[in-house]
C-alpha cells in the first residue's frame, strides 16, 4: 500500500500543474476566431483537462481521507515537517 501522505501531496502538486495548464488552453482559446479548428481544438482541451481536475481532486480527497486529523496540511508534509513514522 502507498504512503497516502506522498500520495496526497504528489496529487496535489498534479492537480496545480493541472490548473495552470487549463488556464493556458483557457487564455490561448479566447484569442482564436470562435469555430475555427483551433477553437475547436482548444475547447475539446479544455474540456479534457477540466475533467482531469474532477479526477484528480476525487483522488486527493480519498488520498486524504485515509490520514488522520492532525494539525498539518499538505504544505507541512511537502515541507518534509512531519516525522516519518
């Protein structure tokens, strides 16, 4: 079974990564002509990559729920914190 504290924070950190990409295809699609291929393209990514954050945040919420309640939060694990026990 894996650490689910490593898991959460790799989650987390995929999810960020995620969200910016899908400002980026966001941003690029506003300054194309609307129903070009382009458009199109950038839509079906969007589309795609809003998906992937549905995903991703089911799989850091269940990566969470299987830690305790402490008083850390992801950034306390990322930051390495917390003992490893």
């Amino acid at each position: 079974m894996s650490d689910p504290r490593r898991e959460l924070t790799d989650v987390s950190d995929e999810l960020l990564q995620v969200l910016r990409d899908l400002r980026a295809a966001e941003e690029m699609k506003r300054q194309v002509t609307i129903g070009t291929p382009e458009f199109n393209r950038l839509a079906a990514e969007v589309e795609q990559l809003s998906e992937e954050v549905y995903r991703l945040a089911a799989e850091e919420r269940s990566a969470g729920d299987r830690l305790p309640l402490d008083d850390n939060s992801i950034g306390d694990i990322e930051m390495g914190s917390l003992d490893d026990h």
